[in-house]
C-alpha cells in the first residue's frame, strides 16, 4: 500500500470539506454509533466513546483497574480507536460486535492531527451532558483536558499506518500518555515502534497454542499463532511498561496455566494480567455468564502461573477479574506501582 509521506503541509483537511465515504464504512458507522461512538476525523475511520470507569470515577463512584494497578486517572483517560471496523480477529469474547474486516487495499487514512484534534473534541462534547449530573464537578473540569490516550475502543491499532507517528503526537507534541493494546498478530509494526515507544505497552494473548487461537479469535488473518509469539519476542527490545494479557474465557482458552508460563518466561514482560471474561455488550450474542471464570478461579490461574515463572502477585481488582503479577526482578512494593517512575529504565 502507497502512504504519502508525513509533515506539516500534508493532507491538511479545510473545515467544511467534504471527504467520500464509501458505503460499506458508512453502513458501520451507523452501527458504531448505535452503540454510543463518536466517529471522528475526516475519513471516519477513527472512533471515542467515553468509558464506563470514566463515567464512574467523575462521579466518585469507582475506577479502572488501570487505576489501581498503574496510576491512570480514569476521569481524564480518553478511549479511542484509530481503526474502529478494523481487525485481525473476530474473538469470542469481544465486548464489541464483531463483522470486523481487513482494511481494503487504497484505503484512505486521516493523519495523527486530524485524529486526535477531533477525538478531543468529541470526548469535550461527550463529558458536556455531566454538568447537569451528580458529577464530581472538579473532576469533570479535569476531564475536559484529558491526560490519558487508551488506544483499545475497538479493532486492531497495529493496522493504522502511521500508529508510530500517533503514539510520538500523544507523548511529545500532546504531553500525553499512551496505553496501546495490541493482539500482537502484526510483529512488523510492533518492530517498528520499538522507535517510538508508548507509555503501556500491552500485547494480549488469546491461547497458548495455534488450536486455541484458531477456536477463540476466528481471525481474518492465516496462522496469526507465530506472529504473535513474534511480536511477544519483541517485548524485551522496549524501555516503557510492557504488559502481557490474558483474557481467560471458559470453554475456549481457560486451560493450561503452565503454558502459558512458558510464553511469559519467553516474552519476560514486566508485567502480567490474567484477565477473565466478562459477559457484556456484544459478546453477550455469542457467550453466557458461564463462560466467565469467578474472580477466585482467576486467582488460582495467577497462582499457578507465579509457581512456575519469576513473577509474583501483586495486586488484583475483584470486580474486574483482573489480577496483576509482576516480575520478581523488578522488586517493587504494592504501593510503588502506581508511582509515575515504577517502570522506568
């Protein structure tokens, strides 16, 4: 694929210009929005909607685990997505409705500016309807100015050409942070931002093996098992928080703890997650509440995964069904994780 070559005078969009959208993008936007996205940039491939920890840390009432386990202020943490119809995979569990797809061949993209200038004016517009609410009103100030970029909303970032001049615009130009999840099917450009590095780097893991894989993410891509080891591979080579997930869903990848030990021995990440499903939105077409692990099993799963590797529990957040297990290497105490410096060097 052709990509012009970016700087300051390149593809500026004038307001009032009208961009062609072809009709199958159209068609899921009107599905996107349906479900409460703001669809920004001029080519409308891009995609916010505020979180629900957002929403509930501007009312006082509770955070992300990203919170507790990394400091982010949930208030001030804008969602987002560069690519919301995009993905390698069509996994089970996603939260999202699926009918994600490869983007075509030519497909036009909107530049860094052009994203994120419109994605914080959404979210400015989307936090409007707080004040009339019982809104931390404070928080809802701070909130207007967001500090945190979750590049996670929906489909595969890695499939946006010019992620690693993204990330380098949230961090340098914006004085941002940003926390980008990736499937890890796309190691050439995991490669590539090796130079242009985020603050959380997350890589999720669906199986410990090519069956699993082909089971739980019906991916749009062939064999997609090596490139993610591929990509795992690639995790040592960064200086910034590196963070391996595993999103544990019964019936599918909920099995072989020790394996998956073997892949974090492998990738040697600072940090794990082990993650259980949660029946919500989309998934709820495809899964029941019996797919999801209790918090409990999540913490015996942790368990058995802290015996047979150099990382130890430290920290968990039960409504999430999430527990974080650290690298013993790193000898950091529960409450320094949260500091801004605890992945530094």
């Amino acid at each position: 694929m052709h990509l012009p070559v970016l700087d300051n005078d390149i593809q500026k969009t004038q307001p009032n210009v009208d961009i062609w959208v072809p009709k199958w993008l159209d068609a899921k936007i009107k599905r996107v929005e349906g479900a409460g996205y703001r669809v920004v940039g001029p080519r409308k491939h891009s995609a916010v909607k505020i979180c629900h920890y957002t929403k509930q840390d501007i009312r006082g009432e509770d955070v992300c685990y990203k919170c507790k386990f990394y400091g982010i202020t949930s208030s001030r943490c804008l969602q987002l997505t560069p690519i919301f119809y995009g993905c390698s995979f069509n996994c089970n569990f996603c939260w999202r409705n699926l009918g994600f797809i490869m983007p075509p061949e030519g497909f036009q993209w909107d530049t860094p500016d052009e994203i994120l200038d419109d994605a914080i004016r959404a979210q400015r517009e989307l936090l409007m309807g707080f004040w009339g609410s019982d809104a931390d009103k404070e928080k809802l100030a701070k909130a207007m100015e967001p500090k945190h970029v979750a590049i996670s909303l929906s489909g595969e970032p890695c499939l946006y050409p010019y992620l690693p001049e993204f990330i380098d615009n949230i961090i340098k130009k914006r004085d941002m942070t940003a926390y980008l999840v990736t499937n890890g099917a796309h190691p050439e450009m995991v490669k590539k931002l090796i130079g242009h590095q985020p603050t959380n780097l997350y890589i999720s893991v669906y199986g410990p093996d090519a069956e699993t894989y082909q089971k739980t993410c019906m991916p749009n891509v062939p064999n997609p098992f090596p490139k993610v080891m591929e990509s795992l591979s690639l995790m040592k080579h960064f200086a910034c928080r590196t963070v391996v997930r595993f999103t544990m869903t019964k019936d599918f990848n909920f099995k072989e703890p020790e394996a998956y030990s073997k892949i974090i021995s492998m990738a040697q990440p600072q940090c794990v997650e082990v993650k259980g499903y949660m029946n919500v939105g989309g998934a709820r077409a495809r899964l029941t509440a019996g797919n999801m692990p209790t918090h409990d099993e999540i913490i015996k799963f942790a368990e058995i995964i802290e015996k047979n590797t150099d990382y130890r529990i430290m920290n968990q957040k039960a409504n999430s069904r999430v527990v974080l297990l650290q690298r013993q290497d790193m000898n950091l105490k529960p409450e320094e994780v949260m500091s801004d410096d605890a992945f530094s060097g």
